[in-house]
C-alpha cells in the first residue's frame, strides 16, 4: 500500500511540473568561424542549425528562448564562458536576434 502511494504522488509530481520562470538574459549569436567544430557536448556545429550555448545548463537541456513575440526551442549543445546565451546564426535568424549583435532574450527551461 505504502509503495502505490508514493507512485501516485511521483506522477502528479511529473504532471503539474512547471518549467523554470522565464528569465531575460543576453543573447548573442556564435561566429560562422565556430562552423563544423566539434563542441563541448561532443555534436558537430552547424552554423545555420537550430542550437546554443550556456554556461551551466547540462548537455541536451531543451531551452525556450523569446525573442519580440517569437518562441524557439533550443537545445543546449555548447558551453560558453559568458553570463548570456549563445544561439547559432540558425537559431538567431528564427527569433529575428541581429546576426552581427546582441539582443536581450527570454528563456525558461
């Protein structure tokens, strides 16, 4: 009985998880020299692919960024050694971040 009890309270657990509060952070957009390099995650980088990097996130971590009433889902395949969010030129392009700026973004995962 105990154990059944503790299966139920498991699953509602799962089903009423929110993801993290969106936060703004910087977002910036990696340099085309980064191209078909190998990163931290151990995935090739595809400059016009859809991905990013964060400082702290774990590998595969899927990242909702909004950026001027645009939503992308991201994965995290890189680290960065910055305090903001690096999207691929992909990634950036979708949300409407300039390819040659910074722009502030929302996420929340």
């Amino acid at each position: 009985m105990l154990f059944k009890n503790r299966k139920i309270i498991l699953l509602l657990g799962l089903l009423f998880t929110q993801p993290v509060s969106a936060r703004t952070v910087t977002g910036t957009v990696y340099h085309e020299w980064y191209h078909g390099r190998v990163t931290y995650c151990g995935q090739t980088y595809q400059h016009w692919g859809v991905s990013a990097a964060h400082p702290s996130l774990p590998c595969g971590t899927r990242v909702r960024v909004s950026h001027k009433g645009r939503t992308l889902t991201v994965p995290v395949t890189d680290r960065c050694d910055c305090n903001s969010l690096d999207l691929s030129a992909g990634a950036a392009h979708r949300l409407g971040v300039p390819l040659d700026g910074i722009a502030d973004v929302q996420i929340s995962y």
